[in-house]
C-alpha cells in the first residue's frame, strides 16, 4: 500500500505515543521531506517477516497486543515511512462482507510497476534497500519526490500526471 502522508492534527501527531514515527516531523517539512508510506504485508498469514530492521509502533487505534513494524529509518525525513501491519491482506483475500470493490471502471486490474523518484535515490539506508531488494518498487533520482504506478503492464500507454499538485504519475 502506498500511503500520502498528511497529518490533520499536529498536536497528536507529536504526542508521546506517536512522535517516533516522525509524523509531526515530516509536517513541518513537508515542502522538503519524503511525503510517501510504504506499508507491507505478509504474503502468508502464517509468515510475519519483516524485511526491514525496525521498532514496535502501538498507535492508540489499536488493540494493546498488536503493534505495527515500522522501520528504524523512520528518523530519515528524505524517505518513505516504510512499516509492516500485521493484519494486512491482499484487498481480494478479504471475505465478502470486508471486500472492497475491486472492479475499477476503467478496467484496470493490477499494479505492474511501481518506481519511486527521489532526489536522494543515491543514499539510501538499510531499510529501505531491502523494500527495494524484496521487488516491491524501484526508484531513481530526480529533482522532486513522486510515484510513478504501472496498470497492467501499461499496455495502453496512456499516463496521467498529477504533479505538482500531487506527487503521482499514473501509466496504463
């Protein structure tokens, strides 16, 4: 998943329960700093590997026993917020009545490419080498942050371009 960070109350956002994630942070910067999530998840519900090193987020939501991973690069202003959740699923695993639709209007079905651009692609910490070394995106340097996202191998070849408004490209 592939989250736009926005925070809507700062005061929370820099609370104790919260300040590690660097939320409050990355608001204040955010005209400089990387203004993408990326969270996983597992592949198995048996299999919570993390690949990434990271800390136990317990954000006041959740029930006290269940934490989100999130990586210890969270301090990093110039990347994305990498984290795990632990109940995570592929959208079409969920039963009927928790699904979401799937079916989009335009007929796309499947994200086939996802590259991030970055004006630092070429420091990149442990964290997120290893999100890039699972295959989950790639990413090149340029001069403002944006995600580009592939549909379906783009075999259209029709694209959208949402910057600078916001930071996306879409390809299908």
């Amino acid at each position: 998943m592939i989250e736009m960070l926005w925070v809507h109350n700062l005061k929370e956002a820099e609370s104790e329960s919260i300040r590690r994630t660097g939320l409050g942070e990355r608001w204040a910067n955010r005209h400089s700093a990387c203004p993408f999530g990326i969270c996983l998840r597992s592949v198995t519900a048996n299999n919570r590997t993390v690949p990434f090193s990271h800390w136990a987020y317990r954000p006041p939501y959740l029930p006290e026993t269940m934490s989100i991973a999130v990586g210890t690069n969270s301090n990093l202003l110039n990347e994305p917020l990498l984290f795990q959740t632990p109940f995570g699923k592929r959208p079409d695993q969920y039963p009927l009545e928790k699904a979401q639709p799937l079916e989009h209007r335009n007929g796309l079905r499947e994200i086939t490419r996802l590259e991030m651009v970055s004006p630092t692609a070429n420091n990149i910490s442990p964290e997120f080498q290893a999100v890039i070394n699972s295959n989950i995106l790639t990413i090149r340097e340029g001069k403002d942050y944006c995600m580009e996202i592939g549909f379906d191998g783009e075999l259209q070849g029709n694209q959208l371009d949402f910057c600078p408004e916001l930071p996306i490209r879409v390809f299908w």
